[in-house]
C-alpha cells in the first residue's frame, strides 16, 4: 500500500463537473492498492495517516497529528502510484492491485479512518477525477507498507 499524504488548507475532487468531495484544513491522502496488500496494510497505514506528526506547534514544530488538530480527511484511490517506470517509456501496473480487490481494501481503508471520528470525505473509485490540491507548506509525504 502506498499513499502521497499532503498537508492541506483545503483540497476537493470533481467528477463530471461535480465536487464529489471538499475538505479544510487537513490532509490529502492518494491511495495507492497493491495486489499483496492486506487488512494488516490497512492497519498499518490507518495509524500511520492518523498519527504522523506533520502539523506545527506555535514553535513551528511538527508535533500535532491530523487527530490532534481536528482535522479532515480527502482519501483519493490512484493506481498510478503502482507505475513502474524504470523500463521503456510507459508504465506497468502490474503491482497495482485488480480493481475488484482494490475497490475493497480502499473502501475498508476509508471506513477504519471514519471510525476516527474526523471528517473523511472521498472521491470516486474509478472515475476520472480534478483533485485541487491547496498544500499547506508545503508538506508532502510518501508512505509505503
């Protein structure tokens, strides 16, 4: 499981023209499923995007997690962070989970980060997708498992 978590002051998704999903401060997380992944990815993954420290103190100190500020929570599922592009000119997917595995785990991994209490808004599996992304710092992560 791989996911590009980003600090955001606000980030949506539309789909067809349509804001299927919008948050304020808090984070962005792409999702990425490979076809090993697990409940114990999901696990895994759901503290880490809880509790990773990345927002600052009054000190300018990262030390507050999205749980501690209070803050929202825009999962976005993108296969293409499986593209393998160390060969040729296009990527391979073949690490990517098959749609109907990813479908699942990227549902449960929506529903464990609701159980949270935040905000979790989503965008649509499959679908071509706008994601405005208003970074905050600017704060990008890679997080694998």
């Amino acid at each position: 499981m791989r996911v590009v978590l980003q600090r955001v002051s606000s980030s949506q998704v539309t789909v067809a023209g349509e804001v299927v999903g919008q948050i304020g401060r808090g984070l962005n997380l792409l999702v990425g499923i490979a076809s090993t992944d697990t409940e114990a990815e999901l696990d895994w993954m759901t503290r880490k995007c809880l509790e990773l420290r990345v927002f600052s103190n009054g000190d300018g100190k990262f030390d507050q997690s999205v749980l501690d500020v209070g803050g929202d929570l825009l999962v976005i599922s993108q296969f293409t962070l499986y593209g393998d592009c160390r060969k040729g000119r296009r990527p391979s997917f073949d690490q990517a989970a098959a749609p109907l595995l990813a479908e699942a785990l990227y549902h449960q991994f929506v529903e464990k980060l609701r159980q949270s209490g935040l905000r979790v808004e989503t965008g649509r599996f499959g679908a071509m997708m706008q994601v405005s992304i208003e970074n905050d710092g600017p704060v990008t992560l890679i997080l694998e498992k």
